[in-house]
C-alpha cells in the first residue's frame, strides 16, 4: 500500500507541475528571508545578511533540481524533454527524415508482413472459445496398413505413419465413452459446388457433427448454428455460412437467412451465420465458407457407394476437455475404443522395400491426442521451412536498411558537433546526451514502425499471392492481433537502438578543447571506420539477397528446360470430374469416347484424349507396383489412358502397337504399354514387346506387354524418369472422372470456347473444371521455388538500391569533408583523372571488401536455400561471379557522381574555405 | 554534511529530521536551525539535502506538510509528523541504537 501512494505522490508533477513549483519557490523564498531575518538580528548589514542567507541555502536551481528528483519521476520528465526536443530535430531537415523513415518502413514492413504470416499459420489459435482445451485426433500405424478412403502421411517423429481421419463409427464411439470431453465432435472437409444468388462456384466446404459449433464455443452472428437436431437423418436440409461468405455472396444482407442454396443439386435451407474470423478447423489455409450436418453426407455420393461411407476413413474428430482432465488421460481412456471401432477397416498394402505385414496379426494403430488449439496442423508443420526463409529474407533487408539510417544519423551527428560541443560543456553529461540521440533515432523507427504496419498488411495479401507454400493459393486472414503488434513495435524499438546506438556513441565522444579551437579539422578517423564498416556490412548483406536470387532463377531456367519426353506447349487440360454434390443419372464411360471425337474435330484441335489420372497432379504420383516374375517387385507409375494418348502427346513409340479397340472392350485380357525406365528395371532389357508382368502378386502376372514408349516424365522434374506403365482406359469405370487433354493450334482462347460448346452440346450438365495449359500445370511444380525467386530479386533488388544510395551519400559527404585536402593535392599537382581515380579506387575497395564478405556469408546462407535449388550447385562460381560484377558495377555508378565532383574542385576555393 | 549522498547519511538525516519535529511542526528553516542547535553547531545540514528528505519523507507518509503562518506573519510551509512517522520513528532509533552499539563493540575488540 506504501509503494502505491508512493507512485501516486510520484506522478502528482505530470499534473500538478506549476501548483508543484510555485509552492516550492514561495517556500524556499521564504527560507531565504527568515533566514536573512535571522541574521540580520544577529547583527549583520542588510546585504551581508542577505548574502549569508543566500550562501546558506545554496544555489535555488540545485536545490530545485534534487526537489524535483524526489518529488516526481525524473526519467520521464527526461522522456518528454527529450521527444520534443527530437520532433523539433526532426522537423529541421525534412529530407534526411523522410529518406530514413521511409529506408525503416520498407524493412519493419516486410518484417511485419512475414510476421503477420507467421503468426496467423504457425501461432495463431481458432477464434473460438478456450482454444487451449480443445483436443484432436490422429493416429499411427505402420507404413503398409492403409485407410480406405483416406491417406496416412509420413510422422516426423517415428517411422511410422500418420493420419488425422477417423470412421464415422469411431465418432459415434468416442461420443459415448469420454469421460474425460465434455465434447465431441468431427467434421468431414469437402469441396462444394454452391449455388447461390444464381451462380454455381466452388467453396470450401465441410460436414459437421451436430455439436460441431457448440464443442468449439462459436456463435452465430445471424441467424442460429447447426444443432444435433439438425443432424438426424430425414430432417430438414439446412447450412450455416461463414462470415465471409456471407459478406462476399450476400452482401451481408439479413435476408441471408431463410434463403435456399443448391449444394450440387440438393437445396439446403441457410439458417445462420456464425461470427466473423472463424473458417472452419482444417488445415490451414482452407477456409470452410459451408458448413452441413452430417447427417447429410448420404445425399452427395452416389447411390452404389453410400456403403462406402460407414467404411471410409474421412472424419477429423475433435473434442473439449473437461476442466482438470489432460491429454493423456483422454488418450488412455480411448485407444482401446478407436482400436475395437478400427478392427478389420484397415487394409494391408504391401509395398516394395517395406517389411511386409501378416495379414492373420495386424498390428493396431495407436491413437494420439494433442492440443487441437490450432485445428489440423500438419500443413502448418509444412509451411514452416518456407516461412523461415522468407523471415530471413526480409531481416537481411531490415539489416541494411538500419545500417542505411546508421550512417546518416552519423552524418547529422558530424553536423551537429558544435551543438553537442557546447551542451557538454554547459555539463551535460554525456550519457544525457546520448540519452537524447536515442530517443530521436527510437521516435525515427518509430515513425518508420507506424508506417511499415500500413504497408504490412497490403504486403502480407502480395506475398501470399505469390504461393510461397506450393501452388494452392491459401486463404488465410491476417488479422492485426496484439502479436503482430507487438511484434512491430519491439522491432521499431529494437531497430531504433542498434542503428542509433553506435553513431550517438561516436557523436558525441568530442575532445571540447578541439572543437572550441577552430575545430574545422577532419573528425576523428574512427567515425570515417564506422561508416565504412556500415557500407560493407550493406554490400555484403545486398550481395546474399542478389546470389539467393540468381541461384533460384537459374533454377528456375533449368526447370524449363528439362526434357518432359513429350511436347508440352499448347496442351489444354481439364476436368469433367464429377464433383461430391453432382449427380446425374450416371453415365457410362462410353460418353467419353463420343466427346473426345467431338473435340478431335473442332477447327484448331490437332488432337484430343483423356486419361484417369492427371500427370504432373498428385494423382499420378500414387502409383502403383508392379510384380514381375513374382520375386521382383518395383514401385512403377501407371495411368490409364485413351488409344489417342501417345499421339496427342508427341510420344513416340519405339516398339510394338498402341492400344487398339479390341484392348478396351471389357474382359479383354490385360494388356500395357510400358516406357524403356520400365522396361529396363524389371526386365533388364527393352525387348520386353510379349512380357508379362502383374499387379496384384496373389493372381500371377495377368498383363501382357504390348508396346515400348519413349521415356518422358509424368510426374517429377527431378532425377532419373521413372519406370511407367500405361493401361487402356478401364472400360467398367461407371463414373466420368476423367482429365481431357486437347492439342490445339492458334489461340488458347478460342481452342477453350470451342471446347466448352462441344461440351455443352453434349451434355449441359456436365460441369468443365480446373481448365488450365500444361504448361501451367508444370509450373505448378515449382510454384515455391518461382515465389523464393521473385521475393529474393524483389529484395535483393530493393537492398542494392538502398546500398547504392547509401554509398552515394557517403561518398558525397566524404568529398565534402576532404575538400580541404583534395584542394590542397591539386595545389601540389593532381590532376582532376587522378583525383577522380582515387575517390571511386577507395570507394570501390570498400565495395569489394563488402564483395568478399558476402560472399563468404552466402556460402553459409545458400544451405538454407539448397533445398529448392535444381540443376546448380549452391556454390556455383558463375552466379557469384555475375552476381559480385553487378554489384561493381552499381556501385561504380553510385560513386561516379561524388567523385566527379571531386575532381572539379578548385583548388583556390578549397583552400579558402579551409 | 558533507556532499556525499551515501545510504547511510540519507537515512541518518531522515531519523534525525523525525526527531526534530518530534514536538512542533516545524518550517524548512526553523528545521535547520533546530538540528544545527541539537547537534551543538557540528551538523550544518545543506538545503539541497533537507528538501529533498522532507519531499522523501511526506512520499513516505510520515510527515505531513501544511501551509501556515509564522510568527514574523510570513507564509510559511509547516512539517508536522503523523502517527506513522511517530511508528517509524521508534522504529528507526531502535535500528540505530543496535547498529551503533553493534560497531562500537567491534571497534572495541581486539
């Protein structure tokens, strides 16, 4: 209680500083005459009296002072003296303050929107209530017992995999033994194709348990959220929306509710909204904009495999604990309940080189609960490399900018010498003053700081834009939440200091006697060290930024370059999937023969085909394994394929036939055509026209080799082709997904009108998604490696440019302050070209000792990079080189200027001026 | 007194202002005066101490300031102790008298 009243007497100056000051002197005023009073009783004369009093009582302002350091809080009132002090420095040269500002805004920007990245996929919980007490599934098994219907992922800690999806009847389970969740709840994600307002588009989607929003703690901002109610078989069809669906579909409007939207072809009934910034709990990055029941989930597969659902792996299940219950506690009480509802739904997949599995004693996967604050996060995981990088990107340029404003605080400070000179005689100590100087180059990074969140947010929107994490485009909100701000302002703070820190120590270590002394001479030679010293560290800093970015547009080049085996330009590709939600009577593939003549023969289509499984997407990359001679195995990947697939695609075929009619009737005897990786890996030779080989090791080897293709690449860009193997189209595949592949010549555009009509001719109702050129396709591949490139050219760019102004300034200020010299060299006989050689031979020997540093910290930085690099050594010494030439050469051209002025220096003028 | 803002000086002088207007309130200049007489002329406390002890000592609670009038009819600053500093008071001159008697004996030993 003592400390408080303490503070409260403390902070009575900040208001009361006049009432405070009065009443002292009046005080003091009155010591001085009862004191003077006293002694003139005494006996002294009137003025002696006085003088003894006033020599009694000492100086009024020292005891002022020492009042004033007990009574109030000195460091503030140094705080505020201070700012203004600084804002009027500030205000005095708006052009080095605004050059600093904006050199501070670019660099705690960029940092900021990297934050703001990092906080909304790696730190940033749902925005639900009590996120630290939600709970989420997954479990472990080994490598080769597979979850129909689902994936297992590799897990980062143990060799075994991974998979964050249930079965239905695991949730149904757990909802009624935990003892330890007061909730449990599971959501399925899924594409949706919406009607809404008129137009069909695809959302992010998801079918969730009938306690999905109540388990998370979510209200509705409209409207009502979905209930166990609603999640019973036969009733009403209903949808909750996300926020920003509502606001981006509806406008918002409050009539939202009640409305009926035709999800695929099945109306729901839109009941509510739930409040703005929660997207659903999927990975990151996915955000769910509808939400359905669960019970739902019937209605948008196709009738034959509604015995799929009970079977198939695809619920993520969640839960809340109760209060007091742990993690631990939920997964022992549990694991037995998941491994009786998983019991004979896992299937045995041997693979080659994996251990293979007894399938009388199947091992059972183990259940894992871990902290479900964040939703799924193994995407989360995945992303943080990249994140890192690009952290390390933008602190380079934040590094270089501060070493920027380094040196022109250090200029100013030169400037302001004889201001800093008669402070500390006047006794100023100089910690004061360096006090002072911080507090400017704090309110400098501050300014820059207010305007970097400005530029911050715009910035995250570009950089996400860019597909820093592959080439799905995430859609990720980044709120300006308190990490992100105080993120901003401890580097603000933080910038402020070490840009400021050295230059106000320099300024104002001053030998008084000099200065007073005509001190016109050339300041000490430490200040000229540091500023050279700066200038390196930017060179050096600028040439890292520049070598990253050459190396990943060398990859890139590389990229475009590799042989694919196949003709790659003016393919156009698309989909008619039959997406969850469209359901028409099915049809037989047999429509998909009809269509593909109807686009063969379209004016400007060379050619047309379809396949199963689309190359360069994931679909090709599950491939499959292929049994030869039953005691070799291999992992080959396959496709299935139209008889007009090699042609299209410019393939040769070396040996045998292609597929004829006859292959594609059903029950004929399983035939394939297998490239010369294949052929050489399981056979050893490519006379392999007439093998055989199979799929399946239990039915013997059922296919039988009838034509050798070309190499060419399918899936990775990377390392050796891979063995593949193409098969006729199966012929009893009763639903259309099926990836069309169309030769055009002329104009992308018109090819793609054309074949939207033919389609559309056809069949109306068939939806054509997911059109893009192959070309794309592939750059899909290395979308990240293409985004590092861009943000490396785009801040190495922006770094040289701040180096180069920086070196421009420098070296301007340096001829200025050797005027004196300089003159004095021309008075004894330099000539203007020597003196000119001089200035840019010293300048440029700082570059190139910058150069050399560089150099020797992008060997140590590129490891960080050599992930992503293709086709060129991360040391390469002909990136370097150009790199180091580039960096000459501007900065030749930076320092051309100064020192031509230099060498027009008049000697008689020089001199004078001296 | 020195000029030297020691711990122990600035405590000292604290207890000692307490003891002075243990009795009357007293103002900035009569306290002076007061310790200058109860240490027989050897303390001559300086203004940039005493001042900034009152303001310590009022932050404290344990004397309390009030504006009066003197004798000589001048508008004058009156410190008076509280109840507190009555407490505190004791409380320090018991310190001091274990302490003092503490280093007298060390100084006293062989």
């Amino acid at each position: 209680m003592n400390s408080f009243r303490r503070l409260l007497f403390r902070l009575q100056p900040l208001f009361f500083k006049k009432k405070i000051e009065t009443e002292l002197s009046e005080e003091l005023q009155a010591h001085l005459e009862m004191a003077t009073e006293a002694n003139l009783v005494a006996g002294m004369s009137p003025e002696a009296a006085r003088q003894a009093a006033l020599r009694e009582l000492g100086g009024f302002e020292q005891i002022k002072e020492r009042y004033r350091d007990e009574r109030g809080l000195p460091w503030l009132d140094y705080l505020v003296q201070d700012l203004r002090y600084a804002i009027r420095q500030l205000r005095k040269t708006p052009g080095f303050t605004a050059v600093a500002v904006l050199s501070l805004a670019l660099g705690i920007g960029a940092n900021t929107a990297v934050f703001s990245l990092v906080n909304a996929v790696l730190l940033a919980e749902l925005p639900v209530k009590s996120p630290g007490q939600l709970v989420l599934f997954n479990w472990l098994a080994e490598e080769t017992l597979m979850p129909r219907g689902g994936y297992a992922t590799p897990d980062p800690n143990s060799n075994k995999y991974t998979c964050p999806a249930f079965l239905l009847t695991t949730l149904e389970a757990f909802r009624a033994n935990a003892p330890t969740l007061s909730d449990v709840f599971g959501f399925v994600s899924r594409d949706l194709y919406v009607n809404a307002e008129g137009s069909t588009e695809a959302v992010g989607g998801q079918f969730a348990s009938g306690d999905y929003h109540r388990g998370f703690g979510v209200a509705a901002a409209a409207g009502r959220v979905i209930t166990a109610d609603d999640d019973q078989p036969g009733a009403e069809a209903v949808a909750v929306i996300s926020d920003r669906y509502w606001q981006r579909r509806f406008g918002g409007d409050p009539r939202a509710i009640g409305k009926v939207i035709v999800v695929g072809d099945v109306p729901v009934t839109v009941v509510g909204v739930t409040a703005p910034g929660f997207n659903g709990a999927a990975q990151v990055g996915y955000a769910v904009d509808v939400t359905l029941p669960l019970a739902l989930l019937p209605r948008f597969v196709a009738a034959e495999h509604l015995d799929q659902i009970p079977n198939s792996w695809w619920v993520n299940i969640m839960g809340r604990l109760k209060p007091g219950a742990t993690l631990e506690q939920t997964r022992a009480s549990l694991e037995g309940v998941f491994q009786a509802t998983a019991r004979g739904h896992l299937e045995v997949n041997p693979l080659p080189g994996v251990p293979a599995i007894d399938p009388a004693n199947i091992p059972l996967p183990q259940l894992r609960a871990v902290p479900g604050g964040q939703g799924l996060y193994e995407m989360r995981r995945k992303h943080e490399h990249a994140l890192l990088l690009i952290m390390g990107i933008v602190t380079l340029v934040l590094l270089v900018a501060c070493a920027n404003v380094a040196n022109l605080l250090l200029a100013r400070g030169t400037a302001r010498r004889r201001e800093f000179a008669v402070r500390l005689a006047l006794g100023a100590g100089r910690a004061r003053l360096v006090r002072q100087l911080l507090t400017e180059s704090v309110l400098l990074a501050s300014l820059g700081g207010i305007a970097g969140l400005l530029l911050a947010w715009w910035g995250a929107q570009a950089l996400l834009a860019l597909r820093p994490f592959g080439s799905g485009l995430l859609q990720i909100d980044t709120p300006l939440d308190w990490r992100v701000l105080g993120f901003t302002t401890a580097v603000a703070l933080a910038t402020g200091i070490v840009f400021g820190l050295a230059p106000a120590l320099r300024s104002t270590r001053l030998n008084l006697t000099e200065e007073f002394q005509g001190g016109a001479r050339s300041p000490g030679g430490s200040r000229s060290r540091f500023a050279h010293a700066m200038m390196v560290v930017q060179v050096a800093l600028t040439l890292v930024l520049l070598v990253g970015a050459g190396l990943l547009v060398r990859t890139l080049r590389n990229f475009h370059q590799v042989d694919v085996g196949f003709n790659r330009e003016s393919l156009l590709l698309f989909e008619l999937l039959a997406p969850l939600g469209w359901r028409a009577p099915l049809k037989p593939v047999a429509t998909l023969d009809p269509i593909r003549e109807r686009l063969a023969a379209l004016p400007g289509v060379r050619g047309a085909t379809y396949e199963y499984r689309a190359s360069y997407s994931w679909q090709v990359r599950g491939g499959g394994v292929a049994y030869v001679q039953t005691t070799k195995n291999e992992g080959v990947g396959r496709n299935e394929v139209d008889s007009s697939y090699l042609a299209t695609l410019e393939i040769p075929l070396l040996r045998g036939r292609n597929f004829d009619p006859h292959d594609h009737r059903e029950g004929a005897p399983e035939v394939a055509i297998v490239n010369q990786a294949f052929a050489k890996k399981c056979f050893g030779t490519e006379d392999v026209v007439g093998q055989r080989f199979g799929w399946d090791p239990t039915k013997g080897a059922t296919v039988e080799i009838v034509g050798l293709m070309r190499d060419a690449r399918h899936y990775g860009l990377k390392g050796e082709v891979p063995p593949f193997a193409l098969t006729p189209y199966p012929r009893s595949s009763t639903s259309l997904d099926a990836n069309f592949i169309v030769r055009f010549s002329g104009s992308e555009a018109t090819a793609l009108a054309g074949a939207r009509a033919a389609i559309r001719e056809i069949d109306a109702s068939l939806p054509m998604t997911n059109v893009r050129t192959q070309v794309e396709q592939i750059d899909r591949r290395f979308a990240q490696e293409r985004s590092f490139a861009t943000l490396c050219s785009f801040f190495g760019t922006l770094a040289l440019l701040l180096a180069a102004v920086g070196l421009y300034g420098l070296i301007s200020y340096q001829v200025l302050r050797r005027t004196g010299e300089i003159g004095v060299r021309m008075a004894l006989g330099a000539l203007p070209a020597q003196v000119l050689r001089m200035i840019l031979r010293e300048s440029l020997t700082l570059v190139a000792l910058g150069v050399v540093i560089g150099g020797a910290l992008s060997v140590g930085a590129t490891r960080w990079i050599a992930s992503l690099l293709f086709g060129v050594p991360a040391h390469d010494p002909v990136t370097y080189g150009c790199v180091a030439l580039l960096l000459l050469a501007v900065a030749t051209v930076a320092c051309l200027l100064p020192a031509r002025r230099a060498a027009k220096i008049a000697p008689m003028v020089a001199l004078r001026s001296e | 007194m020195t000029n030297e803002k020691s711990e122990l000086l600035q405590g000292t002088l604290d207890m000692l202002i307490l003891k002075a207007i243990e009795r009357d309130a007293m103002h900035g200049f009569g306290l002076s005066q007061r310790l200058r007489e109860m240490s027989r002329d050897v303390f001559q406390v300086e203004m940039g101490s005493l001042y900034p002890a009152l303001c310590r000592l009022e932050a404290q609670g344990w004397i309390k300031g009030a504006w009066g009038v003197s004798d000589a009819n001048r508008k004058a600053r009156y410190y008076s102790l509280t109840a507190a500093g009555r407490k505190q008071f004791q409380a320090e001159t018991a310190r001091w008298e274990t302490l003092s008697s503490t280093i007298n004996l060390m100084l006293k030993a062989t």
